[in-house]
C-alpha cells in the first residue's frame, strides 16, 4: 500500500491501540453521506 503523509504522523500521535490502522482511499466517493445517514437512520 502506498503511504501516505498523514500516516507517519498518525502513528506519533494516535493511542498505542490505533497505530497499527490501516488506510485506504475511499470508494464510495459521494455517496459515502448518503451510506453513512441510511445507517444512522437505520441504527434509531
């Protein structure tokens, strides 16, 4: 995975227990709202 610049700083600074996270580019691109509501609606 490429890296990217916010990851050397995410691994100083996050809790111990996250800094092994990984991250990736997001695929939903614009819906990702619209997933993230429907979910938040559905979890009421």
């Amino acid at each position: 995975m490429r890296q990217y610049g916010f990851r050397k700083y995410f691994a100083e600074k996050a809790f111990h227990a996250c800094e092994d996270t990984k991250f990736e580019l997001a695929k939903l691109g614009n819906d990702a709202g619209i997933y993230g509501g429907v979910e938040l609606v559905l979890n009421l």
